[in-house]
C-alpha cells in the first residue's frame, strides 16, 4: 500500500501532471476545491505554485466544523452544562467559538468533556459508566454521518440506556447548489471530495454538470491526485465538457457505498440545515429518525439555548464561499489567529484560513 | 474534509463486525459493517474508526501507469517550455 | 511500612514521614550524601562554571510503553542541564504525591529514577516530599532540578545559529507522544512504540569533542522539533529548512500519526537531541552522534539560512516548501 501510495506522492508524475495543465488551460477558469482536506493537501504541497496563471483555485465550504453555526455550537455547550452529562466528540471540535464560549473553555471550567477517535468508543464510555448520560457530538458530511448513524443502530442493539447523539451532520450536494446559484459566486468546476463521494458516489452532483453546466471531478487527496484532478476538469473546460468524472477511483465507485447510504437512511432524515456564511439550506442537515428519538440528544437532555451572537467583521462567510481569499478578511493574522481564532475558518485546523495562515508565507504576498 | 487512510485488515471480524486493521504497524480494530464485501487481507480506507470502502489496489495500479506513460509525447515539444514553466512555478497564483 | 497507600499523615513531618523517608526514598535512592539527612547536600564541585536547570513533570498515566514519570524526570532534567555543553552531576526531586496513591506505584517509580541516574551517572543528592488530598493531584507530580559542571570555553546557545550550519536530530522523531497518546481512554490503538526518554549526555559531550565549535543543543520535548527549530531561528535571527526525507520517523509513528492527524514535528520527544554546528564540522559531529549512546539513527536533516529570519520550512518528499508550524494549543486527534 506504500508504494502504492508513493506513486500519488511522486514529484517526476506531478511534473508531467503539472506540464500538461498548462499546456491545456489556456482559458482562465476558476475552480473551487469543495473540501478542506484539499485546501489542506494543496497548501501543503504548494499547488497554488505551480498553477498557470490562468486557473484560480477557490476553496469552498468544505469543513464541517467550519460551517457549524453558532446556534449549534452553542446547543452543544449548553447540553454539556448538564449535570450528569459526559459529552464526547471528535477533536475537531474542541476550540470552535459559539457566541460565547467553546467546548475547550468548558472543559477547563470543569464540564466532563472528552475527545474519541470513533463514535464507538462513545458507546464503551457509556458501557463503563452507566451513571453518566454520555452524549456524542457527531459533526460531518457523508464520510462521518454512516459512522455515527452506524453507532446509533448499535447503541439500539445493545438498549444502551445512557447513550445518545446530538447529530449536527450535514450532506454535501445541496451545499454546492446554493453555491451556483449565487450570483457573487462564479465557479466553472468543482473539484469535488473524495471521501464524501466514496460514500454517495457521482449520482448526487450529477445536476451540476445537467442542469448548470458546470462540471465536476471526484479527487483524492495526495499531491498527484490533486493534479489529476485539476488536469480532467481543464481538459473538459478546453474540451466544452460539463461531466462529473473521477479521478480518485480506487477509493470512490460510481455508484458509491450503497450500505453506507443505507445506513445514514436507516437513522437519519433529512431536514433543514443552518450553514455558517451561507444561511439555511433546506433538506442539508441529518436528523435522527423519530423511531430513534430515545437515542437523540434533543429529546434526552432538552435545553434552553441563549440568544446567539454573531462575531464582528469576521468574514468567514464570504470566505466559505469563495468570494473572498483569508488574506482579504481584515481579521486575518492580526485579530484572528490559530492560537486566538475569531471565525472557526481558522479553528480548524483544515479551514481555508488555518491552511493559508499555517502553510503559506501569508506576510510576504 | 474527512481523513481517511489506507489500513490493511490483519484478523477476521468478530460477532459485531469489528476486525483488527493494520496502519504501518499500529493496530486497531474498525469496524466493517459499512464494507461487507471487505475480506482479511484487503486494504480499507478507515475513517473515525470505520472502515469505509475497500481500496481498489488494481485500479490505483492501473491509474498509476497511465499518469507515468501520460505526457511522454509531448516530451519533445515541451522541453523547450519547461524552464518557463518551472518560473511561473515559484510565483503564487494568487 | 505499615500501610501501603500514602496517606496525608505521610506528609505530616511526623513518624510516617520519617518511616516514608528511611523506608521508601532512602531505600529507593541510596546516595550517601542523602543518607545523612542534612536540609542541605554539600557537593564537591570539579569546576568553575556551572549549569542549572529545573523542570516539573506531570504525565498522565504515570506509567506507560517503555517508562514512566521517574524516568522521565531524571531524563528530562539531565537532558536540559547537558544542553549547555555541562556534564550534569547532581539532581534534586521534590514529590508532590496523592493521598491514597499505592506505595508500590512509588517504588516502582524510584527505582526506575534510581536506574536512571545511574545510567546518566548523576547523583540524587536532596529531596522533598509534600502529600496533598485525594483529588488534588494526579497521583504523582515530580520536580527535579539538577546542576553541571561547565567546561571552559563552551559558550553554547539557541542565538548562536548561523547561515550555513547543518541541523542534526539524534534519531527518530515522535516515540514518547505517540506512545503516551497509545494508552489514552477512547483512542487506544496498540503499537510497539516505547517512549524514547533517555539521558543524553554523554551524546552531547561526544558531539561537543568532535565538533568543537557546536553552535547549540536542544532537546526537542514538548511541542516537538517544531517548537525547538523555531525558537532557534526566532533566537539567531535565520531560517530554518528540514528535508522531509532526511528526518528518521519510526513507520509506527508515522502511522499513527496519519491516523491520529497529527503533525509529526510537534509530536513530543524525550530522549532526542538537536545539535546546530558549522557545515565544516558536520560530519564529525554526526559520527559521534551515531557513536554514542541512543544516536545510532542519528541524521542531518536541514540547514540554516539568512532569511527569512525566525522561519522554519519543510521541504517535501513531493519537492515542495512549506511552513513547519508550531504547535497551537493542546494536540488533538481529527477526523477531518
């Protein structure tokens, strides 16, 4: 698998990658990469470089911390202020901002907060101390939502009593929608996210390519990959093709992961979802199934939420969309860093403005 | 926006579905409900403890030699373009 | 001892604590100097110049793959002393235990500090005790402070790098981080990493015999090679570029760390050494790293620049450049 992998990290495949982009892309477009872990793997690798002049690489709305709202964030909070309450979570999350706190600043104010690697060792948390209502925060797009629908169905298997989710996840199709309908925003490809699609396969974004012509190649995440992924959706631009095309096949099938889509039906439902920056977008967010509503956290430990705020002149929103690059953001480097962030672009650790700010000489451009 | 790597499974899976996983030495189990078809010895894409597709190493293979033989007939026409090219490469697009 | 768990009354200045002393530390150190009791040791002092460090240590749990706390606070303070170019000779250690915390668990820690010392060939020459209410205290906290002799004419510090210099690392990156964030509640994976603590300081004084004009040691603990490179290059005022490819990474560490998301040049170490000499005395300074003991998979694994000062880069495995970020915050695993 190394060397497999090594072939995806070698710089004579980029080189040759990186010729033929610009030898075809002679009209300018402009892409946006929808996934943090390519905004990560481009900034990482210094792609932006080695682009010709004439691609301009967004990045979009890709992280799932990034686009949690205030109000849900501070739910979460909230639901971790009760006593009795052990709130796990990814790691991810630990130092987002809601309006007034953050799960890192709880946690040192004494609330039983703790970091998993699975939402399945959630479960062995509850198993061990059945005295706690442990609650899972599950945050995430596609990739995440079968895991945590997949623990939901076994934490039903075993009756576990003092288990539920607090379920923030959210589906990346509509998302994308709402980005090409916007008239700030123009997009003339997606380089779309490899392991979300490995989960719901082409299907999904095939409207982009139909309906708005905009075309669309499933990446994955080495520096090879990246590039191979820009190559397609140059040579469809050069070639007038709007197609969703992937460029990442030994790990996303057309057709996806049809167990894993059966899985996130099985315990979620669709409904509204608030996206940071960009507003509600209907049918985006995941909610528990009614017939699971003794593992929901909403309907277990019920809270009153505090008014929520929004941060001043944090352009998150913009960036999120593309309409903006970090450096454009008058917070960013200066009042918003990753020890002090302001806007969770830059709490994560994937978020456009972490990567620019951790991986760029963002001083010297 | 999600993390998932590479892990070979090492032991069949057990009564709820969870084997244990390879990566570069370290061991773990994951779970394989979401890859039914996943057998020992396969290499699995894992993500926050679940493996969520079985990687196909053929296809990685395959797709390696054609991004190795691409580009070699424009060899000729592009040596003379490639100093440029390697220029722009140290400026920010952005 | 009649009980087998610290009790408060062991901190009381009483009979228990008297029994602890004679029975338990005594025991587990046995250092003439700290057998006669005195508040204050009186040490011979070969030289004129001394080095003095101090270093607090609290690790959670206190035992793990490959050590434990005692170790780590022997090594710990011995490596930070050895920085300067000193030949540390004696340590302090001052306990701060947990009311109900095995008197087993102590012991075991004892001896491995014992083994330790004598590995670094330090003496353990005075000590404190202080007990605090369960609760309180993590089991056990340990201080140690610890002073050398300084030879002539060694003057060694992080200002000191300059363009040109090669950056030597004295083996793999990441053992003690990974294999302490193996044991943790909710992220158990298992590995055969051990944590990497160790007393370096015969490494250091091999390396300042052979490359004489050694700009400056530093052990890359805390924060991981990424914060050691990017104080010395804020402190000289130059940059700093590591080759991706040069530095040594256990296959274990690196796997764990993709899994974890971690970065691992902020991954903690404990028994590593960075060493900044000028480019003629380089490979000397490498060949005695790789000679002495815990340097066998020593490397050059970078170079010092002018500018831009007070920045560190990595140069990929893929060719490209990018910044060798510090550590924000506390690491945490990811998912994304």
């Amino acid at each position: 698998m190394n060397d497999i992998l090594a072939g995806f990290r070698d710089p004579e495949v980029a080189r040759r990658l990186v010729d033929e982009i610009h030898r075809i892309a002679v009209e300018p477009c402009t892409l946006m990469e929808v996934c943090g872990t390519h905004t990560m793997a481009i900034a990482k690798h210094g792609l932006r470089g080695v682009m010709p002049e004439t691609i301009k690489l967004l990045s979009g709305p890709g992280c799932p911390v990034c686009v949690t709202a205030n109000p849900d964030i501070d739910l979460a909070i909230e639901i971790a202020r009760q006593p009795g309450v052990v709130l796990t979570t990814f790691g991810d999350m630990m130092k987002v901002p809601g309006s007034y706190s953050s799960l890192s600043t709880e946690k040192s104010e004494g609330r039983d907060i703790r970091i998993v690697y699975s939402p399945l060792d959630s479960l062995a948390i509850a198993e061990r101390e059945p005295d706690k209502h442990v609650v899972f925060l599950g945050v995430g797009f596609e990739t995440t939502a079968p895991t945590v629908a997949l623990t939901i169905r076994e934490a039903a298997r075993r009756k576990l009593p003092n288990w539920s989710a607090l379920s923030l996840h959210k589906t990346v199709p509509g998302a994308l929608e709402a980005l090409v309908v916007d008239p700030e925003v123009r997009v003339t490809g997606f380089i779309l996210p490899g392991h979300v699609s490995t989960i719901i396969g082409t299907g999904p974004y095939e409207f982009l390519a139909r309906e708005y012509g905009v075309p669309g190649v499933i990446t994955g995440f080495e520096p090879v990959d990246v590039l191979q992924g820009v190559w397609m959706l140059a040579k469809q631009l050069a070639e007038g093709r709007a197609e969703i095309e992937i460029a990442y096949g030994r790990g996303v099938h057309a057709e996806g992961n049809p167990s894993a889509v059966a899985a996130i039906d099985a315990s979620f439902e669709r409904c509204d979802a608030e996206w940071r920056g960009i507003g509600v977008i209907p049918g985006t967010g995941l909610a528990l199934r009614p017939e699971f509503a003794e593992y929901d956290a909403r309907t277990r430990v019920p809270v009153a939420v505090p008014e929520p705020r929004e941060i001043k002149g944090c352009q998150c929103g913009d960036v999120l969309r593309g309409v903006v690059l970090p450096f454009d953001c008058k917070l960013f480097g200066r009042a918003c860093t990753p020890e002090h962030p302001v806007g969770p672009c830059m709490v994560s650790s994937e978020g456009s403005c972490a990567a620019y700010y951790r991986y760029t000489d963002y001083g010297k451009e | 926006m999600c993390l998932a790597i590479p892990a070979r499974i090492v032991s069949e899976p057990n009564e709820i579905e969870m084997a244990e996983v390879d990566i570069l030495g370290v061991k773990r189990h994951v779970s394989l409900m979401m890859t039914p078809d996943a057998k020992l010895g396969d290499h699995v894409l894992v993500h926050a403890g679940f493996a969520i597709q079985v990687v196909d190493e053929e296809f990685a293979a395959e797709s390696l030699e054609m991004l190795n033989s691409m580009g070699i007939k424009h060899a000729d026409e592009l040596a003379a373009e490639l100093d440029g090219s390697d220029e722009t490469a140290g400026v920010p697009a952005s | 001892m009649r009980s087998d768990r610290i009790l408060l009354a062991h901190g009381s200045g009483g009979t228990m604590m008297k029994e602890l002393i004679e029975e338990v530390f005594v025991a587990g150190f046995g250092d003439e100097v700290l057998l006669r009791m005195d508040d204050a040791a009186a040490l011979d002092f070969p030289g004129s110049r001394l080095a003095f460090s101090t270093d607090t240590y609290v690790v959670h749990p206190l035992f793990f793959p490959g050590g434990d706390i005692g170790r780590l606070a022997v090594c710990g303070t011995v490596n930070d002393v050895a920085t300067s170019g000193a030949r540390p000779l004696y340590l302090s250690v001052g306990f701060v235990l947990e009311e109900g915390m095995p008197v087993e668990d102590l012991k075991r820690i004892l001896i491995s500090m014992h083994d330790a010392a004598a590995e670094a060939g330090v003496r353990i020459v005075t000590g404190d005790t202080k007990v605090v209410e369960r609760g309180h205290g993590d089991g056990c906290y340990i201080n140690t402070a610890g002073v050398g002799v300084l030879p002539d004419g060694v003057d060694l510090s992080g200002s000191h790098c300059r363009p040109g210099d090669a950056v030597l690392l004295s083996g793999t990156l990441g053992d003690h981080g990974i294999a302490i964030v193996s044991t943790r509640e909710g992220l158990e994976f298992s590995t055969d990493i051990r944590t990497d603590a160790a007393p370096l300081a015969a490494l250091v004084s091999a390396v300042l015999e052979a490359a004489p004009d050694v700009r400056c040691f530093r052990d890359p603990t805390r924060g991981g090679l990424a914060s050691t490179l990017n104080e010395l290059a804020g402190a000289s005022g130059v940059s700093i570029t590591v080759n991706e490819t040069d530095v040594p990474v256990n296959d274990q560490v690196r796997g764990a760390s993709e899994m974890l998301g971690y970065d691992v040049f902020q991954v903690a170490n404990e028994g590593k050494m960075v060493a900044v000499v000028p480019p003629e005395q380089a490979e000397a300074a490498l060949a005695a790293m790789k000679g002495a003991p815990y340097g066998a998979e020593a490397a050059i694994i970078g170079s010092v620049a002018e500018s831009p000062a007070g920045k560190v880069y990595v140069r990929t495995a893929f060719g490209a450049t990018r910044i060798m970020d510090m550590l924000v915050g506390e690491q945490l695993p990811r998912i994304c």
